[in-house]
C-alpha cells in the first residue's frame, strides 16, 4: 500500500489527477478516501441507471446525495458514471454533482474521431 501511495503521490507532483472510479461497489473502500491522495470520487454507473426513471427509490437519491457530500466535504470534485438521458444529467446536476458522464454525451469513439468532433 506504501508504494502504491508514493506512485500517487509522484504522480500528483508531476501534475496528474487522481480519481477513484467506481465508488461505491468493488474495492472502493471508504478508508481508502482518507488514506489516498484523491481528486475526483466518481459515482458508478449503477447508482445513477434508475436516477429520473420510474425505477427511481427516494433510498437512490439519499445515497447518491451523500456521496456528492461526501466528496465535498472532503474537497474532491464529484462525477457520476452512466448518464444516459437529458433527466439523468438534470437530476444530478440537481442533486449537485459538479461532472457528468455517459452515452448522453457520446459513446466511446476512437481518439482520431475524437479529435475531429471536438478539437
């Protein structure tokens, strides 16, 4: 865990943002927030698939609205993963989630289409 703190932290110093992706599933413990040099907590996808559809549970909102504080509180920028409509960018945007990703935006594209559409 040492080494891999110090490569973070290198990386860091030469510029580079760090994010922890998936928070909230997996290996994305909440003592890694404290003990790692992070920038960006990113909220997966599955808790942002039923946000603004008629699956969406009040229990969705209340955990997706405390992760967004929680990376507030602790000074990360907050982006959530999976946004696949207009109501789903709307009611995150509500909630407070300052980035937002997903196929509303664009599927994955080659970096040469990339570079043609947006640079």
């Amino acid at each position: 865990m040492e080494y891999m703190l110090s490569v973070l932290e290198e990386l860091r110093s030469r510029g580079f943002k760090i994010s922890m992706d998936d928070f909230g599933t997996g290996y994305s413990s909440l003592s890694l927030l404290t003990g790692m040099p992070l920038d960006t907590l990113k909220i997966d996808k599955s808790f942002v698939d039923n946000v603004a559809t008629d699956k969406e549970k009040n229990e969705d909102i209340i955990v997706i609205r405390y992760i967004i504080a929680l990376a507030k509180e602790l000074g990360f920028t907050c982006l959530a993963e999976g946004a696949e409509s207009r109501s789903q960018v709307e009611r995150l945007r509500e909630l407070g989630c300052e980035i937002i990703q997903g196929y509303y935006y664009s599927k994955p594209i080659p970096i040469d289409e990339y570079e043609k559409k947006y640079l």
